[in-house]
C-alpha cells in the first residue's frame, strides 16, 4: 500500500509500505521527520502521533483507550483526527492514506 506524509512545510514523502507494518515503523524508515517513535510502538512515548486526513478517519477508526490517554500527552495540539501512528497498521484498506505530521 501507499502512505503519504504531509509536512508541517509542505513537503510529502510517499512510500510503498508493507501490510502489517505500522504508521511509526513505516516512518521511520522513510526519514520523515517529526515522527520519532521513542518507544518502539509500545504506546508510552506518545512521539509518533500524526493526524488522519480527514479523508481517511473513517477507515483508520478511533483510537483505543489507552492510546486515547496517551494522546492527552502529546507534545503537538490533540485534534479529533490525532492517532499515535504505531497504532495503525498497513492494511489493503488503506492504499493511498494520507497523515499528517503535526507542527513541532
Ligand atoms: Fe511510542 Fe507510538 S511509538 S506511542
């Protein structure tokens, strides 16, 4: 599947990223900057939320309760679309997912 980053200066990086990898992971090893993923993808850094285009919010769905938490703690502004992006895996479903990368 293909994901595109959307930068906080305009730029995008799209990718191809296997089924099964998460948002973090794929990231990571595309360089986009502003997504860190300090923990690994155990849901205890927080470094890794981006926000779902609005377009897609309804296929990557709502955040767990836990991640919810977490999501409080981010460093960059919470919004309705916030997701921590280790928590969103690549899936067929999601060909063409566009994140956003918050402001730092
Ligand atoms: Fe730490 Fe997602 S990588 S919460």
């Amino acid at each position: 599947m293909k994901v595109t980053w959307n930068l906080p200066d305009g730029a995008q990086i799209t990718a191809d990223v296997q089924t099964g990898t998460n948002m973090m992971e794929a990231a990571v090893a595309n360089n986009v900057p502003g997504v860190i993923g300090e923990c690994g993808g155990n849901l205890s850094c927080a470094t890794c939320h981006v926000y779902v285009d609005a377009g897609w919010t309804d296929r990557t769905g709502d955040a767990e309760d836990f991640e919810d938490a977490m999501l409080d703690v981010a460093e960059a502004e919470r919004r309705p679309e916030s997701r921590l992006s280790c928590q969103i895996e690549a899936s067929d479903d999601l060909d063409g997912l566009v994140l956003i990368v918050p402001q730092p």
